[in-house]
C-alpha cells in the first residue's frame, strides 16, 4: 500500500492565493517604442500618448499559475513512502539487528526501522525477539513490545566486526523449536567470518517471511594497515568492490589529534582495495599517532599506530670498510639490504671509530650495529655502555676480528672463548650445523626453523649457569648462534658468526631479515631515553588503557576489556575480550586495531539463507521526496517564461551587433640574469698543491716518530726502496714522504712504514684513531719493531720496542695475525721468497691471518681485497733498504751477507706489489675455470 503526505502541509495554504495571483498576471505593462536617437530631434519625434495596460494571454497566465503552483508544492515537501507494513502472523517477529562498526554512521535511522517493526508487531499482539550481534551476550527469548523497545534503547554501536553466527546460534536456544513468523535482518551490508553458518541455522528455523534491510555499506571504507617506508609512509584501506572510481582523503594526526599529513586513497573501478602515500619527514612520520579517513566517523576509518609503527634510526659500523668492487663481501651489505625498508640507516662519514661513534650517538639512534668490530678506541666504551644503560640496543656480528679481541670485552653479553669454532675443515670439530628450532621466548618467537641455513664458522660462548637464558637462536648441536645481555634498560645482543656469508649462509636467507627486523622493532623508537624511573616499562600482558569507540574516538572507559599479551612478531587481533585501542601504560602501550592486515570488504550474501528474500531499506531511505522534482519543474518554467517575455518585447527582433575588440595585454617578465664571478670561489687551502703532486705520483710514506736517527734512515730506506722499484719495476715512485700520523692526510698512500721506536714519544689517542680508521679504509701499515722478534703470542722476552708496539695495537682493533705462509700470495706477488729477512733475518713477518672455506680453499683474507690491513716484522727493512747519496749500503746486514740485502729489497718489492695489486695473484686460480666458461 502506497502512502503520499507532506513534510510541510501548512505551506499547502498558499494555494489559496492562486486567484490573485491570477489577476495580477492578466496585466500586462505597454510594449515600449523603439526611437533613433538623432541629435537635437529626438523630443521632436516623441509622441506623448497616454498607454493603457493591455490583458495578458491566458497561456502565459496558465504558464504563470503553474510556476507558482510548483513553488508552493516545493516548499511543502511532498513525500512518497511505499513501506510495508503487514508482518506474518504465523510467528513471532525475530529481529537480529548489526551493531558493528559500520553502523555508526546510520545508527539513527537504524533504530527508526527496528522502533517500527516494533510497533507493527505491538498492532498485530506479536512477541519480538530482538538479538544484537557484535554484543558478547545475547538475550533473544520472545518478549512483550515494550520489553524489546527497552533492549533497542539501550543497544549501541560496539567498534567490533558482527559474529552473526553466535546470534544465530542464540535465537535458535531461545525459540525452542518455534517458527518465527517475520525473521528481519538489520544488517550493515557487510559480510563476516561465520556468515554461512548463521544463515544456515536461521534458515532451519523455517520463518514465514525473510526481509533483509540493509545499511549503507556502499560507503563503507576501512583502514587495514600502515608501513612505514624509507621516504613516505603507505596506508592500505579497503571497501566493497564497486563499479565507480572513487578518491578518499586520509590524515594523519599526533597524539593530540592534531593533523601532520594527509594523502589520498582512489579506488580504481571495481577494485576493493587502494594505497595512499603519505609524504613527511622521518621525524615528523614518528609522531604519528593514528591515522583517520576525512569525513568518516567510524571505528574501521580509524587506525591506530604505536612504538612499532615507529621507523627506527639504526646506525651501522664495521671492522673494515671492504672493497665497493666486491660489495658482497662487504660486512655490512647484507645488514644494510634487510634493514633498508623498516629503518633510517645511518652510516659514519668516516672509519675513525673514535669519531664515527660520537657523531652516531649525537643522533641518538635507537639501535647500533657492528659488523665484525673487535677492540674499540679506550675512549669509545664509556658513551656507548652510557647510551645503552639508558635504553639503547647493541647488535654485534662475530668476525675475525671480534675472535681475535680480549675476552673481557664489556660489550659482549656473554663470555667468549678466544678464537673461533671452524665446522666442516680438516681441523674442524664437526659438520657445518643446521639451525635448531626457535625457543619460545625472546622475539624469535614463533619463527619457521630455516632448514637451508647452515653455520661454518662462529664463536663460542663460555659456558654459564645462565647461557640458556639469554640465548635466543643456537645450533641444531647446541651451541648458542644468538646471545643477549641487559644492561640496565638498554640491551646488548650478538651473533656469533660473520654479517656476511663468509661464515654462514644465513646472510642470504629470508630468515635474516626478519631477525633483524625483530630485533630492531624491540628497540627504542625514540633512541636512548629515560623514563621517570629511570627504566622501560615491560609487561607480558598489557591492561587496556584508550579503547575505540565505534566513531573512531580513543575513550578512557575500558568497561568490560581484559588485558591481551602480546607476542613478538605476532599482530593481536581484536575481539569481544580485547576491543581495538591501546593496551599498556602512559610510558608505553601496544595498538590493537579492528581488522587485520590484509582484510577486504566484502557484501553480505543473504541468498545463502536458502529461501526467498525480500529487500527493503532503512527507515528515511525508502521514502522518495518529490521536493527536487518540483523545484526543477519550476526552474524550467522560470526560463520558458523568461523567454517568452524576451521574445514579445522584440528581443530576437533583429541580432544586435557584435563587436569584437581585442585587448592584447602582454605582461613581460624581466628576469635578471645573475652572472656569478667567472674568479669562483676560492677553495683553494694552503698544501693543496703538494697534495696534488702526491696524487699524481706513488710515494713510500714512513711515520716521524719524533727520533731523529730512526727518522733518517727510514727516509733513506724508503728511498733506496724507491730507487730499486725503478730498476726493477716499472713502479717509478717518487720522493719518500715523511707523515705526521696526528695531522696529515694518510689515504693517498697504499702503505705507511712504521720504525717503532720505544725512546720516541708515544702516539696520542687520537693518531692512533686515525691509523686505525686508515686500516679500515683499505690502508696497511707496515710495523717494524727493528729489534729481530719472533713472537706475537706472549712467549720470550719481550724488547722494549715490542712493548711499545703492544702499547699502540692495544687500542687498535686488529685482525688475527700468522707468519706468512708460503703459499701465501705475498711470496710470489712479484719475486718467488721463500722468506722475509731485512737487516735480521730471524723474524717472521706477520699478516693477517686467512679465512678459507675449507671446502673451497679461497686465500681471501677477509678484506674485500685480501690484502692485510698490517704487517709486524722486526728485521728491520729501512736498514737494509738504506742508502746515501751515491748509492751505497749505509747498515751492514746481520750476518754480512749482501744476497740477503738483495732478498730484503726483493722482500719490499714483493710487498709493495702486493699493496697496488691485491690478491690478482691468488685469482689466478680461477683461469682455468674462467676459460672453461668462455669456451676456450
């Protein structure tokens, strides 16, 4: 049955004033005369004649009327409602009504339709059973009208996805087996998990009629989830497939509400889901509290964001600084490469450790990471223990030189054995080891074993009554793979093998990014911090604290929510118990958010119920306002009317004409041209031109130990070395140059000889920082003790020149060292040697020592290049090398025998080859195999 009223019916007596207006309308003023207007006739040619109003024609006062008549019907709002209202008779009226979070929007009229069924079934003497389904408890026993207006008062939108199922399940108890007359689904328009079931069961209970009334989930747009990226941050959101384009605006706000950013969400045509992009800076991303859709109040265009939304500033050293071409061989490729998409990566401008670790923690980083760094500058551990104590995190990777450092190192967090364990070699005490499955606890957590990774190399941790506890990852044979230590309310974690795959290739799985990333998601967001006491509050299972509300606004009431545990790398889940909001304290808390990551919106499928259907709509959607029809009825009469007068007054009686003028403006803009000085800028400093004569040419470069006769003769050596490289070589090197280790530039020199002198002022701190950091980069530096030792390991007497060199090495970080083997590319970089004699020849000379694979038998040191980044000896080369100005031997060798002097130039021939060259000696194994893959 049709119905049709008024929403303004007093307006309707304006009708009555249609016969005066139909008077007035038969008047019809004079139709004006046209006059030429020539100068000084026109007031001959006007005729003064009285004009009498002449009677408009009927259709322009028929055309008048209607106008009048559409206006008055406008403003009285005439509305078409075509409701049904009849309900079966055969049952009770069963009403299961959604409340989730897409009914904020239109609950109003939500609770209009279900007030109305109500009243249809109080006319008709029906009980109603009325059951809510995102509500935890569901009372759906039949009652009185009165009972069931009660329950719909007190219902509100809950910020929680419907279990239709659950209500289902909840009518079927209550009805006992009777049929319901009228089942009617309120329903959002949006499907859930469980859908089916809950049909299927409503279906069973055989309902005379079925009516679905569903919400306006058409504009329905939810936020699933946020990353946070290297230069911006995307937000996913989705909707129900549609055939329409459609572009959203979302915002990002801090944590009082206040909007940082926005970017815009389109929706491609038929597409349920859509990603925006959010431009800001790193820092300003970090004060993102949540993230809203622009005009849509509900708790699904909401999202939450909390500490591991935050992006984390890491900041990266290394032992050494590798070769860039053999990036895979540098410590830090790999680290950088997992972190690069969840962190700001910081990397020191310079190899300097007791420069580069103060200028990171200037950034207060949330996490630092060493890859394979072993005895840091003294001054270097009291700010990195203080920066940890107050909350910073340490990861450290295991390398030659960590296994070469003492055991007392303090930022290690467990006590490590000196050396390391070689699995799989001839010396080795096993097989390379497989990975053992992830304990339960630490943020490992939950993680698949890696099947595919396997260890060769690590070092090993002592063994402690508390070792279990603090390792998090270990072999499939036991051994920990991954320790931890706190250190107040900071943290200091390490891998006991290599950050690149020399050791292992757990570098090269999936499995080593996400370690990584959950380990720096454990850190700080905000760097090293203090709380208010003084340490960072940690509970295993967080008390809500700001729950959202089914608007999308953070309340303080909690009501009925429990506390939710939360488990490293696992996104909690929001439900009856934990509703989306913010679990945790004031100094720190976890976000729960309504759906997943990865959640599309899709339609409710009522056809699954399995009988005929009728659909209808919410209350104040079904009634159809004619109001717009009649105001542009009314505006299409206006302009007839508006053309009729324009036409009886003689208006398209002749075309007037038109006359075109042209306004060409041009605005020209002068832009001044400015010419810098063709001089440019002075950047010219005093001793660039000597820099450049030393770039130009090789120079052999010896440190000025302040002792003038070592000074001398390692001048003169370096020049007979010189001289002899000419001779022999097609090196022409230049005049040899003399360094002040504190002050000059050491990179334009591929090794620096250093006489060490115990009667010589001692280096300070910082030069040595500065020789250290010149290793890094791919320096070597030549110690020469002069004093013909044997040793390196403690036994023997130690020379006064040996104890100053322990002295210096003592606060650089330095590599396991051997004597030179003999197949070591050294001995055959240009002479075949056998030995390394100077002016003695009963010292070895020491390099770093070599990190094969045992089942490749690579002669790769673990520098990018394979050049050692020092060599020891005590033969004493710039003696033997010494000459004067016409040539001659200024030191006699130990013994007298000048083919030894012949081998100590041959020696330093060897080596400086070795400098320039690298290990393209010991790649000559490779030909073979090199010119088998090219077919010749």
């Amino acid at each position: 049955m049709s119905a049709f009223a008024f929403a303004n019916p007093a307006i309707l007596l304006g009708l009555l004033a249609l016969p005066v207006i139909w008077w007035l309308l038969r008047l019809t003023p004079p139709r004006p005369k046209t006059e030429v207007f020539p100068p000084l006739r026109i007031l001959a040619s006007v005729l003064k004649r009285e004009e009498t109003p002449a009677k408009s024609p009927w259709w322009l006062t028929l055309l008048r009327m209607l106008l009048a008549a559409a206006l008055i019907l406008a403003i009285a709002d005439p509305v078409l409602d075509p409701r049904t209202g009849s309900l079966s008779a055969d049952g009770p009226l069963v009403l299961v009504v959604d409340n989730g979070w897409a009914t904020s929007t239109d609950w109003d009229r939500r609770i209009e339709t279900a007030e109305a069924l109500i009243a249809d079934a109080e006319g008709a003497d029906l009980p109603v059973s009325i059951t809510f389904t995102a509500d935890p408890t569901h009372d759906a026993v039949p009652a009185s009208a009165a009972s069931a207006r009660e329950k719909l008062a007190a219902a509100r939108p809950r910020p929680l996805v419907p279990e239709r199922e659950r209500a289902a399940n909840a009518i079927g108890e209550a009805l006992n087996g009777t049929a319901p007359g009228t089942l009617v689904i309120l329903s959002d328009g949006l499907s859930a998990a469980g859908d089916e079931a809950a049909l299927a069961t409503l279906g069973g209970l055989a309902p005379a009629d079925i009516r679905l009334i569903a919400g306006d989930g058409v504009s329905a747009v939810a936020l699933t989830s946020a990353t946070n990226s290297a230069e911006t941050m995307s937000v996913t959101a989705t909707r129900l497939p549609d055939a329409a384009v459609r572009s959203v605006s979302v915002s990002a706000l801090d944590i009082q509400g206040r909007p940082l950013a926005s970017g815009t969400l389109q929706f491609a045509a038929g597409a349920a889901t859509a990603t925006a992009e959010i431009e800001a800076p790193f820092e300003l991303r970090n004060d993102f509290a949540r993230l809203g859709i622009d005009g849509l109040a509900t708790a699904g265009a909401a999202h939450l964001l909390d500490d591991g939304f935050k992006r984390r500033r890491v900041a990266l050293l290394a032992g050494e600084s590798g070769s860039d071409f053999q990036p895979l061989l540098q410590p830090l490729y790999y680290i950088s490469r997992a972190l690069q998409p969840y962190a700001d990566l910081i990397e020191p401008t310079t190899a300097d450790l007791s420069v580069s670790i103060p200028q990171v923690l200037e950034r207060n980083p949330s996490a630092i990471i060493m890859a394979d760094v072993g005895r840091l500058p003294a001054g270097a551990y009291e700010p990195l223990q203080r920066w940890i104590s107050r909350g910073g995190t340490l990861i450290r990777f295991a390398g030659p030189r960590l296994a070469a450092a003492p055991s007392d190192d303090p930022l290690v967090p467990v006590i490590l054995r000196q050396g390391e364990r070689t699995l799989g070699g001839a010396l080795s005490w096993s097989e390379p080891q497989p990975l053992a499955d992830f304990p339960d606890f630490g943020p490992f957590a939950g993680m698949p074993r890696a099947a595919d990774v396997t260890i060769n190399r690590q070092v090993l941790a002592q063994p402690t009554p508390d070792l279990a506890e603090r390792t998090w990852a270990s072999l499939a044979d036991g051994t920990p793979l991954v320790t931890t230590r706190e250190q107040e309310a900071g943290r200091i974690v390490l891998f006991h093998t290599s950050a690149e795959a020399t050791w292992s290739n757990m570098p090269l799985s999936g499995n080593f990014v996400e370690m990584l990333r959950r380990l720096v998601q454990m850190a700080r967001a905000g760097g090293a911090t203090t709380t208010s006491d003084g340490s960072e509050a940690a509970s295993s299972a967080l008390p809500p604290y700001r729950l959202l509300g089914a608007d999308g606004i953070l309340t303080t009431e909690t009501g009925t929510a429990k506390p939710i545990s939360i488990t490293p790398g696992r996104t909690p889940s929001a439900s009856f118990d934990h509703p989306p909001g913010l679990y945790g304290t004031e100094d720190g808390f976890s976000a729960v958010n309504l759906l997943a990551p990865g959640t599309e919106l899709s339609a409710f499928q009522a056809d699954l119920i399995g009988q005929s259907v009728v659909r209808e709509a919410l209350a104040g959607e079904e009634a159809t306002s004619l109001r717009p029809h009649l105001f542009a009825l009314a505006f299409l009469l206006i302009l007839l009317d508006s053309l009729v007068v324009l036409f009886m007054n003689g208006a398209f009686s002749r075309l007037p004409r038109v006359k075109r003028a042209a306004a060409a403006i041009t605005a020209l803009a002068l832009l001044l041209a400015f010419h810098p000085d063709p001089a440019g800028a002075q950047d010219a400093k005093p001793g660039d031109e000597l820099l450049m004569q030393r770039l130009d040419t090789t120079h052999l470069a010896y440190v000025v130990t302040g002792d003038a006769e070592v000074d001398r003769l390692s001048e003169q050596g370096l020049a007979g070395l010189s001289e002899f490289l000419t001779y022999r070589t097609t090196l022409a090197p230049g005049a040899p140059v003399g360094l002040d280790i504190a002050t000059d530039e050491l990179s334009f020199y591929p090794m620096i000889y250093w006489p060490i002198s115990a009667s010589a002022p001692m280096p300070s701190a910082a030069a040595i920082s500065r020789i250290d950091a010149y290793m890094r980069n791919g320096g070597t530096v030549l110690f020469d003790t002069r004093d013909q030792i044997s040793s390196l390991d403690g036994s023997g007497t130690t020379s006064a020149n040996g104890e100053r060199l322990q002295a210096i090495l003592a606060n650089i970080d330095i590599p396991p060292l051997e004597p030179t083997p003999e197949d070591h590319v050294l001995s055959r970089s240009f002479y075949l040697l056998n030995d390394f004699p100077g002016r003695y020849a009963g010292s070895p000379l020491w390099v770093e020592a070599r990190q094969e694979a045992a089942e490749t038998n690579s002669e790769l040191s673990s520098s990018g290049d394979g050049v050692t980044p020092l060599l020891i000896t005590g033969n004493d080369f710039a003696g033997a090398w010494a000459v004067d100005n016409q040539g001659n031997a200024l030191l006699p060798t130990v013994p007298a025998d000048e083919m030894q002097r012949e081998y100590a130039y041959r020696a330093g021939v060897n080596i400086m080859m070795y400098m320039l060259t690298g290990n393209y000696k010991s790649d000559q194994v490779h030909v073979p195999d090199l010119l088998e893959r090219l077919g010749q």
